[in-house]
C-alpha cells in the first residue's frame, strides 16, 4: 500500500502523527511573566482610582461599536465585496474621505489604562494562538520586517515576539491613539534586544516615510481594529492598502460575534476575488503574447486562505444562520482578576477570549496530496478478527512479581501556575516547537476544520466540518459528520481527541 502513496504524504500514514499533525487549538493559555509583570509595572504607575467605572466605560464603548456594525446595511456589503469595480464612478469609493483615527473609537487615558488591565491579556491570547497555528503550519516562514495596524498597546507585538523571538527586525505599527501608543512604549521599556519599531499614526504617513521598494512587509496583521471603522467603505479600502503593504502573509483578527465574522468573511471574500480578478488578467495577457505558464506561476499574483479556511471558495457559514469563530482559554491575571465584571459572584480563574479570523497568503495554494489518499482504515470487526487467542490470555504471574516502583503512573494535570517562573516558560515553549517540527499539517485542501465543539455521544462523535469539495480548494462545504467505533476505531479515537479549532484529515 506505501508505494502508491505519494511519497510527501506516506508521513502521515500513522494514525499518531496523524494526530499530532492535525491539532492546533491550544489549552488554557498562560499569560507570559514578562508581559504581566509589564502591565502590573505599568499599572502602577497610573492614577487607579475608579477603576471599574473606567472599566464600564471601556465596555460601553466596545457595545456602540457592536451596534454601529450590527446596523451596517447588508446589500450595501453585498455590493462592495462582490463587485467593486464594475463602473468608474464606483471606483472613487477608493479615495479614503476620513483616516482611521478621525473616525471610529478614540481610546482616551482612562479607557486605555482600563484595556491594559482587563483586555490586552485576552487579545493577547488570540494573537498568539494564530500566529502559533502559522507557525505551525509554514514552519519555513519567519518574518523579518512586520506591520501591525491597529496596534494599541502592543499585544500583537508581543505575541510576535513569543513566536519569532529571533528573526523580527523591523515592525512598524500604526496607532492613531496618542495615549494607546504611550501605553505600548511604557510596557516595553525594560525588554532587551527589541527589534527596530517605528510609530505611525496612519497608513499614509508610512508610506511617506519609507520608500517604495521597502513598503512590502513579510507580515502584515490587523487584530481588532476593523470593526472600530464604521464606514464600511474605509474598511474596505483600508485592507486593500493592507494587502498591498503585504508581501507573504495577511492575518485579520476581530472578536468572536456575529459582526465581528461579517467583517472578516467581508474582508476574505473581497481579497479573494481581487486577486482572482488579477490573474484572470495576467492569464489572458500572456495567452495574446504568448507568454510561459511558468512565468504565471513564478508571479505572487493570486491569494488562498492558509486558516482557518481549508478552501477559497464562497463561506459556506455565510447564509446559514451560523457564523465561525474559535475561543482560546487564558488564565486571568491580577489585574483582570481584580478589575473585570462578576455580577455579583466570584470570578473563575479563567476566561474564554473568541475571535474571528483569517490568514490569506500570496500565490496560489499548493496541490498537496490529501493526508488519507490511498489509506484504508480497517474496521471494528476486520481488528477483532485478526487478533490472536493467545494474545488475550493474562499472565497473572507476571503481573503478581511486579514491584511497587515499577507500576508507572499516569501523567499529570498541566499546571497552570500564575506564579511561574520565566525559566519555566521558556523551558515550556521549547518542549512545545520541538513537538510541532515533528509533524505538521501541510496546505493543500485535505484538511478540514472543526467548526464547534465536537460531541461525543456513547461510541459515535458528532462534530461540524468545513472543508474542500475539490481538490484545488476551489469550492468547500460545511458538514456534520458522524464518526462512529464501529466502521472506523482509527479516525473514531481521532474525533474523541479533537478539539474546537483542530483539523480534520477529510
């Protein structure tokens, strides 16, 4: 059976790395203690008196902000994303009227020290788990110089840092917000070896300041900024500016609500079809001069969806009712813990951050082979007639000589320990790239992705999937699959495994 297996795939044939290939969500997630003591130093500098009515305010604002979003008309989006140039007139739209800043949420001093306490953690968490996953998943991608729109107080920056602590040379962030960006710079102070960071306070004033051949940046991320646009056109127009300011990789983040999932299948739909529309023409440019089809696909002309879509077609989530989004447990801090809203009861030690988000990639997605081509998975009944008789007998005499120190324990709980010590997370982190660089996901089409959580009910698991309908990605569906015992005990095992967020080999 191995021979007829493309070679690129034989491993994952095995049912462990399989397993180990396919999981991406993460358990509850400890805040680093070089960014909480960050923002206890940096909280001890600031005034706290009422602080929880700083908090409300905080919240109120995100609330108008949900509302403003919520109202958007929806056959104005249809518009704009589908068909945004189909006449001249309509191709003004793209001349920005008001910068970010001049509209949406403006961040005073008190709503900013009151993010800093009770919501960097949590946005911290999402961006760390995303850019994990790429990591994960583009194992040779490690960006150099980095742009981070939208950048408040720096969580992006920081999960950056986690992530690609040794190859970040340059990032540039762009921040409207005076207070926001004072916040940021003071929470860095004592970080050594930081890369070189510049502050912008719009998108034109970086494109004034750098020239035009060094614009492009290897990653470009914009995490809970767009839903702060009200205008749907400027959004629009400012993630078009993103996209071409991006070199590799574009990663949109935005909070796990209904209108945080319109903005960001808005977003995946319009870059999409953007650059489906560029190499429509770049194709029919070198068919009239007789152009290489190599020289087609040497272009970056083109885009596809590396998470959390395993397909670049039409969201399947878009008109059924649902809407995608993923959650990431933190353990809460101090400040969270002393700050945050408990209606009237004791808060938990955690909290479950849900986001919305896309990473789009430059180029054309790659065929790889699907990580079941070829395999055929044996059922209940085909293992149970192959075992041996003599293979089930106990021998209890064996049993009886074993020593008390030979009996091996099961493995324990993992700690999740606020008071942890940075060489532990360090050690942590380690133990964790090494597991990744065993096996990994690769990005062709084969691997689904695991809407909700999974049900486990008696021996069969039922779960949503989206996934690829063909093998190009062109097209995907979203599915309730049920996986039971007794056809397939493999990818049954594998389902009880699975988690919110995980792929699926199908």
């Amino acid at each position: 059976m191995s021979a007829l297996i493309p070679e690129t795939s034989r491993r994952l044939i095995t049912s462990e790395s399989i397993r180990s290939a396919a999981k991406q969500s993460s358990k509850c997630l400890v805040i680093p203690v070089r960014l909480r003591r960050a923002i206890e130093k940096y909280l001890q500098e600031q005034e706290m008196g009422h602080m929880k009515k700083k908090v409300l305010r905080l919240s109120a604002s995100f609330a108008e902000i949900k509302d403003v979003n919520r109202l958007l008309p929806m056959s104005i989006s249809k518009e704009l994303v589908e068909d945004p140039l189909k006449s001249m007139e309509q191709s003004k739209r793209w001349k920005i009227k008001s910068e970010y800043g001049d509209i949406g949420l403006t961040y005073t001093d008190d709503e900013t020290v009151a993010y800093v306490a009770t919501r960097m953690p949590a946005v911290y968490s999402a961006c760390y788990r995303i850019l994990r996953e790429i990591k994960r998943r583009v194992p040779e991608f490690s960006p150099v110089n980095v742009l981070d729109f939208g950048s408040g107080t720096g969580s992006a920056f920081w999960a950056l840092r986690e992530v690609w602590p040794k190859s970040l040379e340059r990032i540039n962030l762009i921040e409207p917000s005076q207070s926001m960006q004072r916040a940021g710079v003071s929470l860095v102070r004592d970080i050594k070896d930081l890369p070189l960071i510049h502050s912008y306070s719009k998108i034109q004033s970086l494109t004034q300041d750098i020239k035009k051949a060094e614009r492009a940046h290897d990653l470009v991320i914009a995490s809970y900024v767009l839903g702060e646009i009200p205008s749907l056109k400027d959004r629009i127009a400012i993630v078009r500016q993103l996209w071409g300011l991006t070199r590799d990789i574009l990663v949109l983040v935005e909070p796990g609500t209904p209108e945080g999932f319109n903005i960001i299948s808005q977003m995946r739909s319009h870059i999409l079809w953007m650059e489906k529309r560029k190499r429509r023409k770049l194709e029919a440019k070198l068919r009239k001069t007789n152009g290489a089809a190599e020289n087609l696909e040497a272009s970056s002309v083109g885009a596809f969806v590396i998470a959390p879509c395993p397909h670049d077609g039409t969201c399947p989530l878009a008109k059924s009712g649902k809407y995608c989004h993923f959650v990431q447990r933190l353990e809460r801090t101090e400040s969270q813990r002393a700050f945050k809203r408990s209606n009237g009861s004791p808060l938990r030690g955690f909290e479950d951050e849900k986001f919305s988000y896309v990473v789009l990639r430059r180029g054309k997605r790659p065929q790889d082979p699907w990580p079941l081509d070829g395999i055929k998975f044996e059922t209940l009944k085909e293992l149970r007639a192959k075992r041996i008789p003599e293979e089930l007998e106990i021998d209890y005499e064996d049993q009886s000589e074993l020593e008390p120190d030979e009996i091996v324990l099961s493995e324990a709980p993992p700690s999740y320990d606020s008071d942890a010590t940075e060489s532990d997370t360090d050690i942590e982190h380690e133990d964790e790239e090494e597991g990744e660089q065993s096996s990994r996901a690769d990005l062709g089409s084969g691997w689904g992705r695991i809407i909700f959580m999974p049900q486990k009910r008696g021996r069969r698991v039922e779960m949503d999937v989206c996934r690829a309908t063909k093998h190009d990605g062109s097209e995907g569906s979203f599915d309730h699959l049920v996986v039971t015992r007794a056809k397939n005990p493999t990818l049954h095992h594998q389902a009880r495994k699975s988690l919110w967020g995980d792929l699926w080999p199908l």
